[in-house]
C-alpha cells in the first residue's frame, strides 16, 4: 500500500534578500535634568520570500516557477521610523524643609513615541485559471491578479482601512485572455501597504533612599503607562493562506481585522536593601 506523506518541502537557495537604509539621530541633554532623543530611520528591505523557513502558508510564493517574479518589498519592510523619547529627572528642592525636600526629589519621567509607515501585502486571488475559491484548502496557493487598474492612495488614515475605500477590488482583473495558460502576474509581490503604526509610552517614578538598620534601603514605585492616549493602531495585512483583508474575492479585502490593545497601565514596587 503506497504511503501518503500528504506533500513534501524541498527548500530552495536561489532566493535573495537585500536591505539598505539611512539613519539620523539627535541626542540633547537640556537643562533641569531633562534629556531628548529622537532616531529617524529611512529604510527599504527587498527579498524574494520573508517567511520560507518552514512549509506554511507563510512561505508561499504567489508564483514560485518563476522566482525572480517574487523580489519585491520584504514582509517586514518600513520605510520610515520615528522614535523619539524623553528622560526627566525632576530636580526638586535642594534645600529648605526636610519633609518638602523629600516630597519632591527622586521623581523621574520617561515617555517614547514610536511610528512607522505600514507593512506592505500582496493582493491576491483563488479565482485565476478557473481555480475555485477556497480559501482554506492548504493545497491550493494564491495567485497574484493580472492586473490593477485603479489607485491606491497611501495613507495612515484608520477610517481607510475600517471602511476599506484605500483600494478596490473590483479593480484587479482576474480573467485570463482566451487560450492563455500560465498568464504571468500583473501586479508586484508585496506592491501595497496597510494601516501605519504609532503608540505612546510613558511612566512615572518616584525613588526615596533612607536609612535603617545600618544600611541604605531604596524604595521604588512606578506606574507604567502603555498606549497612553489609547491610540487605535490597527493591525497589518499578513500574507498568510487565505487572509481576508488581502483576498479580492472576500468582503474583508482591504479592511483591517483587528487592532493591537487598548491603553494599559501597571504599578510596580521595589525594595532593594
């Protein structure tokens, strides 16, 4: 009796990765204790395949026999990164009332605010060559559409990806010329971005040092703000098997599917003696 191993993975070395990038930072002790920095980065990742280290979805090329279609913008590519953050040491009072000194010194500040362009996706479809959509099966790959005659206007606008109005599907064409087979794609791999990316961290800390038994004891608490302004920051578009919001055939194309959470907030204690 033959054994059905169900498929087989062979992986390949004839695909390549390239990435280049600009980096500017500013670093500035201000007065008071305050310290500023901020990293802007430009950057552009190029590959053939961003997830090919196993045999799932997440490795599938959109036109594997012919891999030199595949190079363009990796999974992962960001083209631009802002993070900029602050460090502020409160000064306090020096001198005066013990009990008012010690009210207000040992207080610290710190905030980071990141963002970043969105992650890019490929458009893609079950429909091509008379493929039936099914977007479950495992053993059936996704296909690039053969064309786009519409625009996508980048943007960081989460209406956009909420409603779907940053692209159409009913843009893409999916039928084949009469007798044609194996039509090449029209549109490049990872040839369009979803929602961007920003958040705001903050925490505050107050550190009072005493003296007991003979030894300095440090006392340590802190309130840890995540997502602060609560920020709605929508997820990316994965390339995965049969994603919705990159399936022309799905009525979730183009939209986002979830967001990252909400503003968190912890405390945190330390006693260190």
């Amino acid at each position: 009796t033959p054994f059905n191993n169900g498929g087989a993975y062979f992986a390949q070395t004839d695909s390549n990765q390239y990435y280049n990038a600009f980096n500017a930072h500013i670093n500035k002790s201000v007065s008071h204790g305050l310290t500023l920095d901020a990293t802007y980065t430009w950057s552009k990742a190029m590959d053939q395949i961003s997830n090919g280290d196993s045999a799932n979805a997440n490795a599938n090329q959109t036109d594997p026999a012919h891999n030199v279609t595949e190079l363009g913008p990796s999974d992962y590519d960001v083209r631009h990164r802002v993070t900029a953050l602050a460090v502020w040491d409160v000064p306090g009072r020096k001198s005066g009332n013990s009990l008012l000194k010690s009210a207000t010194t040992g207080w610290q500040v710190n905030g980071i605010y990141t963002y970043h362009t969105g992650f890019p996706f490929t458009p893609v479809t079950f429909k091509l060559h008379g493929i039936p959509t099914l977007e479950n099966a495992a053993i059936i790959g996704p296909v690039r559409p053969l064309g786009f005659t519409g625009k996508m206007n980048q943007t960081c606008s989460n209406d956009a990806f909420i409603a779907g109005s940053e692209v159409s599907a009913a843009d893409f064409n999916t039928t084949p010329p009469t007798g044609s087979n194996g039509t090449p794609p029209g549109i490049g791999r990872n040839s369009f971005r979803g929602p961007c990316y920003q958040d705001m961290d903050m925490s505050f800390a107050k550190q009072q040092s005493f003296e007991a038994m003979g030894h300095t004891v440090s006392l340590r608490f802190q309130a840890n703000m995540f997502n602060i302004f609560n920020i709605l920051t929508l997820t990316p578009f994965s390339n995965g098997n049969g994603n919705p919001a990159a399936l022309i055939e799905s009525s979730s194309f183009g939209k986002a599917q979830s967001a990252n959470a909400g503003r968190i907030i912890e405390f945190v204690g330390r006693l260190v003696f």
